[in-house]
C-alpha cells in the first residue's frame, strides 16, 4: 500500500510540471484500444478515465471491473509525459496494480503540412518490469481517421524474451460530435492461449464542453501497452475525457485584446476589419466551423464566438493570441504572406484549425 502510494505521488509530480506543448486528442479522434497520436499541451493535465467490465458465467455471474487511469502533460510543444494506471489488472498476476510511466512524443503532424500523425512513445511498465516502446502513425481521409501501430517490449508480461506486436484501427466521423471506431491487434508469434485483441465502439464529443465519451466492448483489460496487445475476455466499458486547464485556476482571467508577436500579421478588432478579402470563422459548439481555413494572401479572417463561454485564437507557435474572447464578439487577423498557421483555443486546447494562406487565391475556400 506504501508503495502505491509513493508511485501515485512521484506520478502526479511529473505530469504537473510546466511546459509548453501539442494539443490532445479526443477519443472521437482515435478507437478503444489505440491511444493515437496525442499529445498534451503546456498548462493542460490531460485525464483519461477508461472503466471495463466483464461478466463471469452462470451460476454465478459476478462482475468484475477493471479501471485504467490516463494522466499526462507537455514538456515542450510536441513531447508528453504521464503514466497509466491499472486497477485489478490480470497483466501479471502478482501485480494487480499495473504502472506504466511514459513519455511520448509527436514529430509529425498533419496539420503542419506532413502527410500523416506520427508520435514516438517509450516508458516502463512496472508489474512485468519491461521496457515498452510503441510507434504510431495516423492519416484523416475526409471523415475517416487510420491509425496503425507497432509496439515492441523488452520483457512482456514478466517474460524473459523481447516480443512485438502490431495493431490497426479506424475511426469514422458521422457527425461533427459522433463517430463510431474499431481496431484489432496481436502479438507478433503469438501462443495459442493469447488471444487477438480487439475493440469497437461508439465516440462522441460532448457539446457545449471540451471533454469527449465513448461506449465500446473490447477484449481488453487495462490499457497500458502491454495490456492493449493481448485479448482475454469480453468486457464492456466507457472511456471520459478530462482536459484540466491549470491557467483557468492561476491566470485570474484574461484581456480581450488581442495580440501578435509576428509584425507580419496584423490584428484587427470588433468591425473595424482590413481591405480586401475577408473570410468568417464561427466559434460555436466549442469548436471551430472550418478545420481548414484556405485564403489567399492578404485576406481578413474574422473569428465570431457565438458560444456562452470564453475562447481564444491562439498560434501553436506563438505567433499570434487574440486573448480570451467574450460571447458575442469577434477577432481579426490579416495574414499578408503565404504560409501554414496551426491554431488552438487556450481554455480548451481541443479545440483546432488551420489557416492556410496559399500564393493564389481560393475561389471555392469558406466565406
């Protein structure tokens, strides 16, 4: 129990360090077993909590539940560390409370101009005292979200030899808040009783709230790597996500006037707007209505937030920040030079889009 206790304490020390970071991901963004590409960002604990349970059979019928912990957060703009906490894992038996510490990191990303999500992932799992490692690679087609991974541990479920495996899944969006998922894994030389693992399920973003929820069944247990990689019985299970904004707590509130560090970008407010072409973005069901915003250079975007809270229009790179901004009112920006500028809302860093100013005009681009 001290034990236990010494590792809650030294985990949620390392996931409260500061630092800047990417932004995190929903569960509509990824499936039930594959934790996908995210990554947490500076002043954000991202918390993740994943209950399962299984039903024995007749006569008895108990009910046994397994919940996993997700906890982690940015040391620089693209590297994340945490831990995953397993109870009542049967990972290895005499390890009912199964640690994994991680740190991930996120080189590529699609919203920068690479052609997939790439993240990089290694940590150490505690109960089978192996070294885990775990490569993803992820690609949006439209409304359909591909994700593959390869993972390799040094000693895997407390074994004494390296093992490998390899999982698949997608995620297809219906709506802007509902998508259903599913992925299916194995174990490279996998022995007869290590069944696939496998999971689907049905993925929604709550409106008028960051946070996300799925309903899914999967033959897995604990999430941890490890834990992902091998089936066992069918369980039954949710998956809530909690981004928790530390600088809501500490900032005591924020101006509405915006801001760019960039003298090549020009901040505009309330009606006065630039010449030229303007572009209209509606911040509404926190979210932002274009994914990508295609101008030509030149061009005014102008943000409207018609939710009943605060947003912003922040630069992943710091190169522009509009402050918080109230229900109601709007934010310029006028961008004269080509280029890609990946941006987020700091309240609630799930939030995304792109302005992409390309060297022609976009006739067919959002207006």
């Amino acid at each position: 129990m001290n034990t236990n206790r010494g590792l809650l304490v030294l985990a949620l020390t390392v996931v409260m360090a500061p630092g800047p970071g990417v932004l995190a991901q929903s569960v509509a963004a990824r499936t039930p077993n594959l934790q996908g590409t995210w990554t947490a960002p500076k002043g954000v604990v991202q918390f993740n909590f994943l209950h399962r349970f299984s039903i024995s059979d007749a006569p008895f019928r108990k009910v046994t539940n397994t919940p996993t912990f997700h906890v982690g957060t940015g040391l620089t703009q693209s590297l994340m560390v945490g831990f995953t906490y397993g109870s009542n894992s049967a990972l290895v038996p005499a390890f009912p409370n199964e640690w994994e510490f991680f740190a991930r990191v996120r080189p590529l990303t699609q919203a920068t101009g690479a052609p997939l999500d790439l993240s990089i992932q290694g940590g150490y799992n505690v109960a089978s005292e192996s070294v885990d490692g775990e490569v993803v690679a992820a690609r949006a087609l439209g409304r359909l979200r591909l994700l593959g991974v390869a993972r390799a541990f040094s000693a895997a479920y407390a074994g004494e030899d390296a093992r490998y495996a390899v999982a698949a899944g997608a995620s297809l969006s219906l709506t802007r808040n509902i998508s259903v998922g599913g992925d299916w894994g194995t174990l490279i030389n996998r022995e007869d009783d290590e069944p696939y693992a496998w999971s689907a399920g049905l993925q929604m973003g709550v409106p008028f709230t960051p946070h996300s929820f799925s309903i899914h069944a999967s033959n897995v247990g604990t999430a941890s790597l490890e834990g992902a990689s091998r089936g066992q019985r069918t369980r039954w299970g949710f998956e809530y996500t909690i981004p928790i904004t530390l600088r809501r707590f500490t900032s005591g509130g924020a101006s509405t006037a915006g801001a760019s560090a960039d003298p090549m970008l020009t901040p505009t407010f309330q009606n006065v707007l630039a010449s030229g072409d303007t572009v209209f973005v509606e911040i509404q069901e926190f979210g932002f209505s274009e994914s990508e915003i295609e101008i030509a250079p030149g061009t005014t975007v102008v943000w409207t937030n018609r939710d009943p809270v605060r947003h912003s229009v922040t630069s992943d790179g710091g190169r522009f920040h509009s402050g918080l901004i109230d229900p109601g009112a709007v934010y310029a920006l006028t961008f004269p030079n080509p280029g890609v500028f990946p941006f987020h809302c700091t309240p609630h860093p799930e939030m995304t889009s792109t302005v992409l100013v390309s060297r022609e005009p976009d006739t067919n681009g959002p207006r």
